[in-house]
C-alpha cells in the first residue's frame, strides 16, 4: 500500500487546507512538521509581533511534530538543525513509499531526501523559488549549482506551482518527465463564503476603518518589510491623492520594521493602519478594497495573498518580479502587472480608466462603477477552477498510481 510523508517546516495557513483536503480525498499521508510556529503564539519579528494563526491548524489530517534540537526559524542554515534520529525510524513505522518536502530551505529537508532515497522512497518536491531573482556571483553561483544539482538529482517529481517555477527546474536540467502541475492556491472555498457573506456590512465595515462613502479603496496585505516594496506603493499613493483629491484610500492590513517609515511617508493622506489582521480578520479587509496591490521583489516567490484577494472578488496590481504575476495575469484581465519599482506605471494602472477604481468589469470607460458582487463571483469562479487544491490532489493521486 501507498503511503506519503510530506516534510514541512511548521502549519502553514496556506497549506493546512490543501493537507485537509487530500485527507478528505482518501490520499494516505501524514504531514510531518519541523516546529511549532503558528499553531503556538512565538514571535514573527517580520510582523514585529507574536501570535497564532485563529484558524483549526492541525484538524482534519495526521501530523506530529519532530524534534529538532537547537531550532530556529530564522536561522535556518545552522547545520546543526537537523532531525533527532533521522526518519529512518518513522519510514519504517509508518511503511512510507513517498516523501514529500516542501522546498530545500533547510537543512533537516537535505537530510531527509537523502535518507529517503537510501530506504527507496520516492521523493517528490514542491518549492515557491523561480527564475525571477537575479543570478548570484561568483563564487557562490558555482556552490548553488553544485548544491542544487545534488538535491534536484535525487527528486523523481517536482510539484509546479507557477510558469516562473517551472522555468528554474527546466533550467536547471530537470527533465520535462518529472515536472507536473501543482497551481498555487488558497482555501478559496473560505474567502468566497466570506466575501458573500460581508458583502451587505462592506460600506458598514469601511466606515469602521474610516474610510469616506464613494473612495476607491486600495488594499496592501502583507509585511513591512522591504522585499515587499511597500514604500513604491506609499510614493505611488501620494501622486494619485496629489493628481485626484478625495478619491483614494489606502488600507494597510499589516504590520513590521517599516511601520514609522512608511507613516511619514503618507502623513496627511487618507489612508488606514488596519494593523495585524489575523486569518478570520482578514476577509474584512477585502470586503472593504476595490483593488489590491502587491508591489514586491524578487524575494515574493509567489504572494498568496494576491491569490486571496482574487477569491475575494478583488482585482490585483502585481510586480512583474511577484512569482504570481504570469499565472494570475495569464488567468484573468482583473490581475495587472507593472515593472517592479517603476512607480509611475503603477499610478498609471491606479488611475487608468479600465481600473476596478474607476470602473466595473466591462464598463463603459468613465462610467464611475465599482464591481458588484455578480462581477465578483466571476474573479472567484476563475479562482476556483484555475488555481484550487483539486488540481494539486489529481496530480498526487496519479503519481501515487504511478510510482
């Protein structure tokens, strides 16, 4: 009999539903965590706070923790953070035929593959890097290739979660055979419900927020932090509000180092410091945007959140070096993308006249619409057959038949 072990660093809220689901869809697996982080309140210092996710994290699918002496989630290339005893002892418990790690960031991830290949496992790889960040210098692009080639040697199927993604496997000599598709999701089944059910509180909820009647309300979510180019948008905020008074309001779901920064920068703007918005918090904040901006480097392997706005019903403005923006843009007119850092195209796309802030799916230009509820469903019915766990279970159940 088949059995998968998928090799994880901690509950994820982006990856909890999908082990959920492949529960549910008879897939035999356990999920094997590094730490505790998310379902036990410890500090993010790139939110510069502690906290838990507020969702069930560990329901609905087996699990157990390791042990990992010495670990760190920030410090993840200390050597001596690998797993107690190896997992020899729990393939052989659990008669595992598969193992599955979630990228190559850490170590206990290289000494599993290797392990896993010495007891005959399959082992199946799904990682968030691709071909959008710039190439290292030498000497340390020669230790990457040399590093990487090993890992990637002992992967017999790569899970792909976006065209960028792709492009580094095949870049690196990968063979087409072993790349399948996996297309990054969300739990859109959650954000649409939500999305329905605060449509009728969503002028109740942007009063809350401070947010005056008519504005067009431009959401950031996410970390302040400079991989994710926060201030462009703040610059870009600035000329709209500059260009076209009264119109605009920036809401800011988030939090971290850049906080003060980015609060001089907008001081005497009409914008919102929503603060940390916790995982039942946050559909409020997409009830309230009519448009979300992700304005991201290259280190935005992909950007999630772009993804929960959309099954939301909110249109995205995506940096080209976001590792979403072909996928999503790809998939649907209402995900845009500009030059990362060019703020001027980015307040082109704010105020241009096919915006979701000036008007609704397939008006008339200039016709002051906002999108009704009907054009949002459409953004989540894309969502749900584009980027959703069904695809990524039918591409486990076949590799599992197969191998």
């Amino acid at each position: 009999m088949k059995k998968l072990l998928i090799l994880t660093s901690h509950p994820i809220q982006y990856q909890v539903p999908l082990w959920q689901k492949m529960a549910e869809a008879g897939v035999p697996m356990e999920v094997l965590y590094l730490c505790p982080h998310g379902v036990k309140e410890t500090r993010d210092p790139e939110f510069d706070r502690s906290f838990a996710w507020d969702l069930p994290m560990l329901e609905g699918y087996r699990s157990r923790f390791l042990e990992i002496p010495g670990w760190d989630l920030k410090k993840p290339i200390r050597m001596r953070m690998r797993i107690r005893n190896g997992l020899i002892p729990i393939f052989e418990e659990t008669g595992a035929t598969h193992l599955w790690v979630e990228g190559w960031r850490f170590p206990a991830f290289w000494q599993a593959v290797g392990q896993a290949k010495k007891a005959g496992l399959q082992v199946w790889c799904r990682g968030e890097s691709n071909d959008l960040a710039p190439e290292p210098k030498f000497p340390k692009s020669v230790v990457k290739k040399v590093l990487m080639s090993w890992f990637f040697g002992k992967v017999d199927a790569f899970l792909c979660i976006g065209q960028a993604n792709r492009r580094l496997y095949r870049k690196a000599g990968v063979p087409e055979e072993r790349l399948h598709s996996a297309p990054y999701f969300v739990d859109n089944e959650r954000f649409s419900r939500e999305a329905e059910r605060l449509w009728p509180e969503r002028e109740k909820i942007r009063v809350e927020w401070g947010i005056r009647p008519g504005a067009c309300v431009v959401l950031y979510s996410g970390k302040f932090i400079p991989k994710k180019r926060v201030m462009d948008l703040a610059k870009a905020f600035r000329l709209v509000c500059e260009k076209q008074p009264g119109k605009f309001h920036l809401l800011l779901a988030g939090d971290g180092p850049q906080r003060a920064e980015l609060e001089q920068e907008l001081a005497g703007l009409p914008v919102t410091f929503a603060g940390f918005l916790n995982q039942t918090e946050i559909p409020r904040a997409y009830a309230a945007a009519d448009v979300m901006v992700m304005a991201s480097d290259w280190g935005e392997t992909w950007g999630l959140s772009a993804n929960e706005a959309l099954a939301s019903g909110v249109p995205v403005i995506l940096s080209d070096r976001c590792g979403c923006g072909e996928d999503l843009s790809s998939a649907t007119a209402e995900a845009k993308v500009f030059p990362m850092g060019d703020v001027q195209r980015l307040v082109a796309l704010l105020e241009d006249g096919r915006s979701p802030c000036t008007q609704g799916l397939g008006a008339p230009i200039g016709s002051g619409r906002i999108l009704t509820l009907d054009q949002r469903r459409d953004l989540m019915r894309v969502m749900r057959e584009r980027f959703d766990a069904g695809n990524t279970i039918a591409t486990v159940k076949q590799l599992l038949v197969r191998d």
